[in-house]
C-alpha cells in the first residue's frame, strides 16, 4: 500500500519539466528546499556568532546548540506551524526552535523575513551563476578541441544563408566560442558584484539593530561585514530597502538570456549543417527519429537547445516587470514570481549547456559531403582568380569581366533549372577570349586557395585567447595539467 501511494503521489500532480527532464542535480539541489533552508539556518548562526562578538548576551552553548541541528531540518513541525501562523520563515523559527530550546530565545535576533528570505536568495543565485560558469568553461573547452581538429576543412560560408566565400569547419567553431566568451565575461562581472543583503530591517534603516546594540553604529556597521563574511562573500549593500534591489534579479537572469541565445545561435547552426548532410549532430544507436518514418534522424537535441533557449530569453521580462513595479521600501507581489521565474531560468540553462556540451563531443562532420558541396560552387567563386590569370595571359580586364558574368549565367541556369551539374569550367576554357586551357583552370579549384586566414586564425585565437583563459578554469575543468589548444 505504501508503494503504491508513493507511486500515485509521483504521477497524480503536475511536476516542472526542468527538473524532470532537463536539469542536473547539482543545479536541482541549489534551489531544493533543502538547500534553501540548511542555508536559513546558516544565516542565523551567522548572525547570533556575530551579535555575540559584538557583545550581546549570547552563549557558545547556545550557538553550538544551533550548529548541532543546522543540518536535520524538521519540515513537519515547521508545515504544522505554518498552517497556524501563515507565515514560512517564523514557522521555520519556531521548528527550529523545538530542537535548540536553549537557544530559541536568540534566533533570528533583531532581523525580518527578508534577512534570510534575500540573502539565501543571493546566496543562491551566486552558486548557480558559478555552476553555470563549470558548464560553460566546459563546452568552450569542448569546442576548441572541435575547432582545432577541423581548423583547416575547408567548407562553404553563407551570407544570407547563400553560399559564400569558403571558410573552415574550425573557423565556424570559433564564431560559436566568442560568444560563449562574451558571455563568460559578463557572468564573471555578474558574479563579482553579487553581495549580500546583510541585515538591514524592516524597512532598510536597522532600526531594530540601533536598540539592540543601543546606538552604537559602529558595531552594526560591523556586524553586516561579520556576516557577509561568515557566509562567504566580501561585503553587503550599502543601502536597501527591506529586500536587496530586484534589479539584481535582472541582471541575473539578463546573463543567463545572453548565454541562452549563443546556444541558440550555435543550434540554428547545426539544424542547418544537418539538413545540408554537412554535419549531425550524436544519433545514437537505438535512437528513433519518426515515429511514421524510420529513416529518419531528426536534430532533437539542439531543437531542445532552441525551445529551452527561447523559454530562458523570454523569462528575463519577469524580475524586469517586478523590479520595476516595486513600492517604495518593499512590496510583496514579487514574491511569486521570483519563486518560478528565477529557479527555472537556472535549470533551463542548466539543461542547455549540458545538450551544449553532449552535441558538441559527439558531432560528426561529414567531410566528402562538404567537398561535394563547395566544389559544386566554387568554380562561380574562382572567376576572379581565373580572369586574373587570363588577364596575365594577354586578355583584356573589361572584357572577361563580361564574358565570365554571361558564362556564370549560362551555368547558374543549367545547375538550376536543368539539375545538371556547374560546366563553368568548361564553358570558360571553350572560350578564346580567355586562352586558357580547362587543365589552366584546374589548378585554381583548391579550396584552400580560398578560405584566407582561417586555419592560421583558429590556431592564433585558441593560442592567445582560449588557452589562457581556460587554463585560468583548470580546476573547474578537472585537470591538473595545462591546456595546449
């Protein structure tokens, strides 16, 4: 019977996708209840060690009593009391409380909800901001290893998605890297501005800390210091009202878009590399595509990439619409909303850079597609070095400027309407005014010839730009050797 109600209790109510689907643990946990309240519990020993140092009447039994059960959260006892009182943390208080009767009397001392409501929130949304930070050093990692083995593959660009003057498959791989470097570079600058809250009051003033500490503003100076410092981090803000600016908030989530959309970007990208049989994305053996057609091999995961990217861009209105509605000193209609719109942002991400990362290390790139591709265009793309050699064999410029856009119309109508395959070559060589030979213009269909700097750029970025900052992550990476990109 016990199995079976646990059975229908998992399947009887809705339950979020993020976690079910699409997150890690380690993400999970940073926002479970677990974590939210062994942190609460954090905070208030923070906060009774500090007032102790700073003279109140509080005793090591009592704080080692709050140390003893910071851990064991008792989640019945504290529902029971929320039932009764409406409200989440005194309930957590009084459950606390029950199991530290010595030290009852001082937890929470001089503080409001928002003590340890806000600066777990802040606390938290700092450790997700640095796990993301692993994951994304990851796939920046995992493409410079794709960059570097494809750094010389010729292969067409597109403008317009037209074709376009050849690049490589590793020059690509860079224009995916730099902005998931961009984006590196504001979630550092997020993540080292992120303070605390401290404890300000009730409406930000620290009313209640001026009478507890009876007007001593040095101490209460201090004791904010104390705290941020107990729980990790350098300092608070200076000002608030009774919760931390929600403008944090949008910065927060405003980071998480930005990464969002490079993944995105970096999915169009496979989608259509996949549907040209240039490259596919991991497919694995078992793997069904269809459900009506078998053959098929659909890019699944980097749709996934896409949806999830596009719930994340869409979120960041929510922390920017409740920042900017707050009242004066507080107002709670933020509440709600950041209880959804600020967990799921991270999981979403969560969930992308993993796909990131699982569709990067098993990318397969068709290498004999790709020739055919840009051999089919490149006798269009070589006219200008092909009227060049036959301007030095004695042609005139203003001439074969003309004969080759009538030539290349001639053969952009048989391989378009005719389906028949690119005779540039040969129509040019059956032409005097070029007096070349169809073995003259042979020499000029290397791919190589027209693909610039690109491997010397991928091996130049990776140099000074990558490695260094990866080897910067080494530890986040798990190596203990440096990185030779």
């Amino acid at each position: 019977m016990k199995n079976k109600r646990r059975f229908k209790m998992a399947t009887d109510r809705y339950q979020t996708p993020l976690a079910e689907r699409y997150a890690s643990k380690e993400m999970q946990y940073i926002f479970s209840p677990d974590k939210k309240f062994r942190t609460w519990r954090a905070l208030w020993i923070a906060l009774a060690e500090s007032e102790k140092e700073l003279g109140l009447n509080i005793t090591d039994e009592q704080i080692e009593e709050l140390k003893a059960h910071k851990d064991d959260i008792n989640y019945e006892d504290a529902k029971a009391r929320e039932k009764i009182v409406r409200h989440d943390v005194m309930s957590h208080v009084y459950a606390y409380g029950l199991q530290c009767p010595k030290a009852k009397g001082i937890i929470h001392l001089g503080a409001t909800s928002c003590y340890v409501g806000d600066n777990t929130d802040l606390i938290i949304m700092t450790e997700g901001l640095k796990l993301v930070r692993k994951k994304l050093v990851n796939v920046i990692n995992e493409l410079s290893k794709f960059a570097d083995e494809y750094k010389a593959l010729p292969t067409l660009a597109f403008t317009h998605f037209q074709p376009a003057q050849p690049t490589t498959v590793g020059k690509r791989a860079t224009l995916w890297m730099q902005e998931l470097l961009l984006d590196l570079e504001d979630l550092n600058h997020v993540i080292s501005t992120m303070k605390l809250l401290g404890q300000k009051g009730t409406t930000g003033t620290q009313a209640s800390f001026m009478e507890l500490f009876e007007g001593d503003q040095d101490k209460i100076r201090r004791l904010d210091k104390m705290i941020a410092n107990k729980m990790g981090f350098e300092d608070t803000y200076p000002v608030s009202g009774q919760t931390y600016s929600r403008k944090v908030d949008t910065k927060v989530v405003n980071v998480l878009a930005g990464i969002a959309a490079s993944a995105h970007k970096f999915s169009n990208d496979i989608r259509l590399l996949q549907h040209l049989k240039e490259i596919e994305e991991p497919f694995e053996k078992t793997q069904i595509g269809s459900s009506a057609m078998a053959y098929k091999r659909n890019p699944m995961r980097s749709e996934r990439i896409a949806s999830l990217a596009n719930y994340v861009m869409s979120d960041v209105m929510n922390p920017a619409i409740t920042s900017a509605t707050q009242w004066f000193e507080r107002t709670l209609d933020d509440s709600a909303n950041k209880r959804m719109s600020v967990p799921e942002a991270f999981l979403a991400v969560d969930g992308i850079l993993d796909l990131y990362l699982n569709v990067v290390d098993g990318l397969v790139v068709y290498d004999k597609v790709i020739y055919k591709h840009i051999m089919a265009e490149l006798p269009f793309m070589a006219t200008e070095n092909i009227m060049m050699d036959a301007v030095k064999a004695g042609g005139d410029r203003q001439e074969l400027h003309e004969r080759i856009r009538t030539l290349s119309m001639e053969a952009g109508r048989r391989v378009k309407v005719e389906g028949l395959d690119n005779n540039l070559l040969e129509l040019i060589a059956a032409d005097p005014a070029f007096n070349l030979t169809l073995e003259d213009l042979q020499k000029n269909m290397d791919p190589s010839l027209y693909t610039g700097r690109s491997k010397w750029q991928v091996e130049e970025f990776l140099s000074e730009v990558v490695k260094p900052i990866l080897n910067e992550y080494k530890d986040e990476l798990g190596l203990t050797a440096e990185i030779n990109c």
